[in-house]
C-alpha cells in the first residue's frame, strides 16, 4: 500500500500524503537512481536538487511512464541551454 501519490503534468510533479500534504516539484531539478533493494532491479528514487523525496519500488504501474517524463523533460531543458 502507497502512503503517497505523485502526479506530473505540464513541467511539475506533485507529491501528495495520505494526509492531503502537498509537495511541488519543478521537474527539470528533479533526478533518479535505479537499483536493486528489495529483490526488483527496477526500484527508483527520485531526488530533488539532490535531497530525497520518494522511493518507488519496480512494480508500480506507471513508474516507467515517470521516468521518460523525467528524461524527456530534462532532455529538453538542456537542448534550450545549448541553443542559448
């Protein structure tokens, strides 16, 4: 069970508790690491200039769909800084 939710849409990505809290997240500060913690290779936390903001174990649904908007999103801040 999730004690948690994360939305993304239009550059942020919101993080909500159980308890109706919200966090907001500009996406192009926002990084992952994938790795192996709790026996699926695809666990992922995600960081936020660095600090820690969630932990998403492999099997959850739409964790793959997060991590292309990461990229995706980064990928195309960066392609902005070069043509500057």
């Amino acid at each position: 069970m999730a004690n948690w939710k994360i939305v993304f849409k239009d550059g942020i990505i919101t993080k909500t508790t159980i308890f109706g809290d919200k966090k907001t997240y500009e996406v192009q500060y926002v990084t992952y690491v994938v790795s192996q913690r709790f026996m699926n290779p695809d666990d992922t936390t995600l960081y936020f200039k660095g600090k820690k903001i969630a932990f998403i174990m492999g099997n959850v649904n739409n964790r793959c769909e997060l991590l292309e908007y990461i990229d995706h999103f980064n990928k195309f801040e960066r392609s902005l800084e070069v043509d500057d």
